[in-house]
C-alpha cells in the first residue's frame, strides 16, 4: 500500500501514579534498543493518598505537574494505570463462541465472578484459548470499577495531560520483565483507546482498542514467573507463563507497613524509617532491621500461598519456578533474600535499565542502579505505543 497512508507510531509518556512515589518517564521507541528521554520522580506526603484513595486531590495534582516539568516532558498523550481492590483479573471458561458473541455474553459470565454491581464496572476480556475442550474456550477477564478509571483519567486531565492509556498495573510490569527478557509479550488489556470518555459520560469505551501496538520481541518460557511489585501500599502478585497470566492478586503489604514498623520498632521519625525502607541501615541495629523486614515479609508469603494452592488445585502448577522483585521493595534490607530462602527457587530483583539506553544526564551517580526496579510499571507503559493517524 502507499506510504503516506500508513499510520505512525507515537510515543506515550508513562505516568506512575503510587502511593508513595510519582515518576514520570518518556521512551525513543524509534531505534532498536529502547532510550528513555525524559525522566523524573517525586515523593508524595503520607497522607495524600492512603489505600489506593486520593486524600489530597489539589496536592496530587501539584506533584504530578512538578513532576512533569522537572522531567520536561513534551506535549504527548499519557499512559497510566490502576491497581487495588477495584480491579479483577480472572481467568474464565465459557462456551466456544465468536468474538462478537463473547463482548454481548461477558457481562453475564462477569456477573458470577465479580464482585461488584455489574453497571458500576467496566470490563474486557482476551480469548487465551480457543478450544479447551467440551466446546468451551478460556478467556481472562478484566474488570475495574468505573469511578476509578474515570477518576484516573480525569485526575491527568486536571493536571493538564491527555490521557490515552489507562492500564492494569500488572500487565505493565509483565509487559516491562518479558520485553527485557525477550518474551513474548501479551496484548495490552486495558483501555487502549485514543480518546477515553470525559468525566459523567455514561459508559468507556472497551479496554482493548486497535489504536495500540506492544513491542513483542520473539521467545518464550515454560516457567512459571511470580512479578512481586512491592509499592508503597500494596504488593501486586502475577503469576505468569509463556506470556499468559496465571493468577493475579493485590495484598495489602506495602512499604509502609514495612516503614511504620521500622518507625515504632526502632523509634525513628517517619523521614528516616524511609530512609531504612530504601536500604540506608547507618546508625540503626541492623539486625532489628533484618527481623523486622522477615516479620513483615512473611505476611507476602502467606498472601501468596493461596496463589500457588490455587494453582496446584486447578491442575496447571505444582509451584512457581522463579520469583521476581520490582517496586520500592526491591530495597527493602533482606526481603530478597527472605523470598528467595523460603521458596527455594532462583530469585531476581527486575533491572530494566540495563537493558535500555537513556540520557546519563537523567540520573546522578549510581541512582540509575538504586531506581531501576521501581521503574518496571512506568517503562512497562511507556513501552505501550500510541498510534497516529
């Protein structure tokens, strides 16, 4: 066909929007490896946002945008995404049928699996299987309630960004560690499309849109991977194989349970507790510390046992084969090394970095190395390409 009516890729600027942390970044997906442009994260107070929840809209918007013109970030659409008890992925077997058929029928298949009034929720699905027996085929289902991608939206609008991307937060760090480990990289799941509704239409449009294209290096693994992100208030658990999502599931376990209790237990000042969270052990007991970070990290074990039993019951795995670290709990001192002890299996903490170019005007001395694994959900989405017309 004619050149000129060949639509152009474009780059999105990802927006992580944390609990704790905001980090804006920007990739060069023109050349083959991957450059990161623009980069720049901030700190949010405690208290702006508690259990996924915006305590302090004016504040959040005011650190997205400080954000944002720290990094210098040119006028491009955004990618983002939403984690939490609002979201659910779930894998579902329903009756062999077109994909036409499957987006009338979702809605009640979803009604017996999740948990949310279904007119409040918004949802999708990507077919896994085709045939898996007995006429049926296996899809995984996505659903978020409505008021926090259109809250997510309009929360970038406010601070005077275009919304383009609303995905799930697992999907991006899954799309991050399989590109940089040259997997085979599944198809956005989450509202791709170019224009998301404005603030009171009645309905989104669906999570998937065609406007939207994933670098997809060529390999696969028969492994099965655990993403461990550890965030500031949640852990995100994603089981993974061969580019397919096994099981995913946010725990209430973040990093500041693990800074309260290093702030109560060690009688340090929120700041400092920090300061230990991010691995700076000078003039605290660091074997406190230690104790502490098993105590607390035990309770990621335990919220992930009912993961691998799941897993176990349903015939697809007797157990997971690697585990991977990302978010700022990857600095935590010995969680690493606890999960790797109890499960036994090769453990990593994720380093996208290494395997992207970027300005070295970007990072000070040795922050690039210390921030890579927190940026796993960001370079995940900005890895998302837009398309223009």
């Amino acid at each position: 066909m004619f050149g000129f009516l060949k639509k152009k890729k474009k780059s999105l600027i990802a927006m992580d929007i944390g609990s704790n942390v905001i980090k804006v970044l920007r990739l060069d997906t023109s050349e083959e490896r991957p450059v990161i442009t623009h980069f720049a994260m901030k700190d949010l107070p405690p208290e702006a946002i508690v259990d996924g929840e915006i305590m302090d809209r004016e504040l959040v918007i005011q650190i997205i945008q400080d954000c944002a013109a720290e990094a210098d970030i040119p006028d491009e659409p955004v990618a983002s995404a939403v984690a939490g008890r609002a979201v659910i992925v779930k894998k579902i077997v329903m009756d062999k049928m077109s994909e036409e058929d499957a987006r009338e029928a979702i809605y009640w298949e979803a009604e017996q699996h999740v948990p949310f009034d279904i007119d409040d929720i918004t949802l999708d699905f990507q077919v896994l299987h085709e045939d898996v027996g007995a006429d049926q085929m296996e899809l995984m289902l996505v659903a978020a309630k409505k008021d926090m991608i259109l809250g997510q939206a309009e929360l970038i609008r406010d601070a005077g960004f275009r919304p383009e991307v609303i995905d799930v937060a697992s999907f991006a760090n899954q799309n991050c560690w399989e590109y940089l480990s040259a997997e085979t990289v599944i198809e956005p799941i989450v509202a791709d499309n170019p224009v998301l509704p404005e603030p009171g239409d009645d309905d989104i449009a669906d999570f998937v849109g065609d406007d939207s294209e994933t670098l997809e290096p060529e390999a696969n693994t028969d492994e099965f991977v655990a993403l461990l992100d550890v965030g500031g208030g949640l852990t995100n658990v994603h089981i993974v194989k061969d580019g397919i999502p096994y099981f995913t599931k946010d725990l209430p376990i973040g990093v500041a349970h693990f800074t309260e209790e290093f702030q109560k237990q060690l009688g340090l000042s929120w700041e400092t507790a920090q300061q230990v969270a991010r691995g700076q052990l000078d003039g605290v007991d660091k074997d406190l510390v230690l104790d502490i970070v098993r105590t607390v990290g035990s309770e990621i074990y335990k919220g992930l046992e009912p993961s691998l039993s799941y897993l176990k019951t349903a015939g697809e795995a007797d157990g997971i084969d690697r585990i991977v670290l990302s978010g700022g709990g990857a600095h935590l001192p010995g969680l690493f090394q606890y999960l790797a002890e109890v499960y036994a299996i090769p453990s990593e903490i994720a380093d996208p970095l290494a395997c992207l170019d970027y300005d070295p005007d970007l990072f000070a001395a040795g922050e690039a190395e210390h921030l890579s694994p927190l940026l796993t959900v960001g370079i995940g989405l900005a890895l998302r390409e837009g398309v223009s017309s």
